[in-house]
C-alpha cells in the first residue's frame, strides 16, 4: 500500500517514511501543503498523513482542498492540542487526528485501522480480504493461504503480492511495481523486481497445480486465475 506524508519538519517525516518503510508500506513525502496537493492529485495513495502547520498551504487549507475531489484517508497530525482543534481538523474532512508528540506504534495502529475502514467499508472486514482462484490476503493482518495453507512472506513480498492481488487481472510494469513497493525511482539496469516475482512465484505458485502470477512478455505482471 502506498502512502503520502506531508510534513515540513524533515527529521520527523524522515523518521515516519523510514518506520513505515519497514512496516511494508511504500511512502512518498512532500515537505509543503503546495507539493502535497499536487502529489496528491496525481498520484494514487491508499492513506495521507497530514501535518497541520505546513507552509504554503496549511493542513486545514489542504484538507479541504482534497476533500473536494477525494475520499482518501486522512490522518492529521499536529502540535495543535486543544479540543476545538481537533474538532475543526475533523470537521473539515480528517478521518482521525492525533497530537504530538506520540508513539510512532499508535500511528501505526491508526494508519491500519484506517486502512481497514476504507477497504471494508459497511461490508466489513471479512469482505476486505483480496481472493484469487484458492489464494488469499489479509492486507490488515498481513496473512497469505492458499488452498488453506499458511504462506509466511517477507515484508516486501507481502507489499508485492498485495500490489498484485489489489490489482488483479491488471498488467503492471517494472517500473510502477518497483515505484509502489520499494518507494524508488526506476533504474532500469536493476533487477530487484524480477527477482522478487521469481521468489514469490517460488511460495505462492510452485507448491500448487496452477500458477497466479503471469509474465506478459514486454510489459509486465499479472496476477490472475487462468484456466488450467
């Protein structure tokens, strides 16, 4: 999953992007509310992390910004403790708001319970699930079965193969893979992505009949049940 930081303290947001890295997710950062919204509009996120003193824009001005257009999560973070604070930051669109200084682990507590609102919905958390054929991924938990076995997975295959289910019967380039999964701009001398997919396919589709993870010669991957 792909998350935005805007943050203009560049320690701290180095600190979030960093803690969330190793945590799985993939993390751009924007130092302004200026850059934040225009990463915002052209990029596709699963959450925001929002400062709320920012300069350029402040948070409240880009929350309301955002919210004209998108649904996105909104995590705000700020110094600004007071009742009335909080109340205008989720009046304005926040989806939740937490006050600094705080542990980085609630962040993460919030980040996922966020996550799980948005992909369950009023259908709930069982139906958030991603399924393939007999392969399933609880992107919350971060547990993989197939035909009912347990699949243990590193953290950046996990951040691989739910790239791919989310996306299933999608075909997606080297290059978005390596962009959404690892937070890196593309070299193309590098072959981290297909040696990723070779360990993955090692897990997910060698111990079964029927292979889910496709080559398509030219382009990319793609995740999918074909007929056998």
């Amino acid at each position: 999953m792909k998350l935005l930081i805007v943050e203009d303290e560049v320690k701290a947001a180095e600190y979030l992007r960093k803690g969330l890295n190793e945590e799985g997710y993939a993390v751009e950062v924007a130092h302004n509310g200026v850059d934040g919204l225009h990463m915002a509009a052209v990029n596709r996120y699963d959450l925001l992390i929002l400062d709320g003193q920012l300069p350029g824009i402040d948070g409240l001005a880009m929350l309301g910004a955002i919210r004209q257009s998108s649904d996105i999560p909104i995590l705000m973070v700020t110094a600004r403790s007071r009742v009335e604070d909080r109340v205008q930051g989720l009046q304005a669109g926040a989806d939740d708001y937490l006050t600094k200084p705080y542990a980085f682990s609630e962040l993460v507590a919030r980040v996922q319970v966020l996550l799980r609102r948005r992909m369950g919905g009023r259908r709930g958390a069982e139906e958030a699930l991603y399924r393939e054929a007999d392969l399933e991924v609880d992107p919350i938990r971060r547990r993989v079965s197939r035909a009912g076995q347990r699949i243990e997975l590193t953290t950046k295959e996990f951040g691989l193969l739910a790239l791919l289910m989310r996306r299933k019967g999608e075909v997606l380039s080297r290059t978005e893979i390596a962009e959404q999964v690892w937070d890196l701009n593309f070299d193309s001398d590098t072959n981290v992505v297909e040696v990723a997919i070779r360990r993955l396919r090692v897990k997910i589709d060698q111990p079964f009949d029927r292979a889910l993870i496709h080559t398509v010669r030219g382009m990319g991957y793609v995740l999918e049940g074909r007929p056998a």
